[in-house]
C-alpha cells in the first residue's frame, strides 16, 4: 500500500467506470472521455471534480438568470465535492465539506485503494435495490504535463 506522500499531488482522471455483478454492459457517468481532477493536499485538504469532456455554455453571462432548463443540465454534466482526506489501510476516508450535491455534505465517503506508482484506482461498491453489486471505478494518474 502507498504512505500518504505517495497520494499527494493533483491528478487526472482516466476513466471513471461503473460495473455490475449481473454482466450488464459497463456504464460511463460522464462518458468514456470524461474529465477529472482530483487534489488531495500535505494539510489532509482535498477535491474532486468531474465532468462530461465537453459542456454546453449558458445562454446569458449571469448564470443565476439561465433558464431552469440550463441550469440542470449543468448540474447534471458536472460532480464535485471537497473536504477532507486520511488514507487507511486499504482504503482513503473523504469527510465532504462541500459538494454540488447537498446530500454529500457531512458523509464519509469511504474508497478503496488499487495503487501503483504514478497511478491509482478509487473504488466504491454498493447492492441496488435489486440485489446486483454495482462497482464504481475512478482512475487516476499523474497528469502530463508535456
């Protein structure tokens, strides 16, 4: 398992895949080119953001003056939260506080932890209501910077 130094840094999402146990086709929540970055800080800061790779801009400059309609589309194209971060044995521990999702404020959020040098999987597992086992994968690696 990686120190906490090895986590430090920003990052870039690879790929943020969702599995199933029932061999339903894998899904993208933001699409198979979605872009991420994820910052974890040497303070036990952290963010994270997602989004789908290209983004319809709003109709008017003031976004608090876009129609209903543009603003959940916004929404619906873009995911972050921020807090704070510890790494576990096996896994990393997000406390939120703060997120574009309210519900997420004030949770943990617990992730898994598959590291390899300059690239790392967080996992989240959880049972539908029907029973299937759903496995979220985010991958990240050191950005480029070329």
């Amino acid at each position: 398992m990686p120190d906490r130094e090895d986590l430090i840094g920003v990052w870039d999402l690879e790929s943020w895949r969702i599995t199933f146990s029932d061999e339903r086709p894998d899904t993208y929540p933001y699409g198979p080119d979605a872009r991420g970055q994820l910052i974890y800080d040497n303070s036990g800061r952290m963010s994270v953001t997602v989004s789908l790779p290209e983004r319809s801009p709003m109709s008017d400059k003031n976004i608090r003056r876009a129609p209903i309609e543009e603003k959940g589309a916004a929404f619906d194209s873009f995911f972050h939260y921020a807090g704070t971060w510890q790494l576990g044995d096996k896994e990393v521990y997000h406390d939120v506080v703060q997120s574009l999702n309210p519900n997420f404020v004030g949770t943990r959020q617990v992730r898994g932890l598959e590291f390899e040098p300059g690239r790392f999987t967080l996992v989240e597992t959880s049972t539908t209501r029907s029973g299937v086992t759903m496995r979220n994968q985010l991958t990240w690696t050191a950005p480029s910077l070329a």
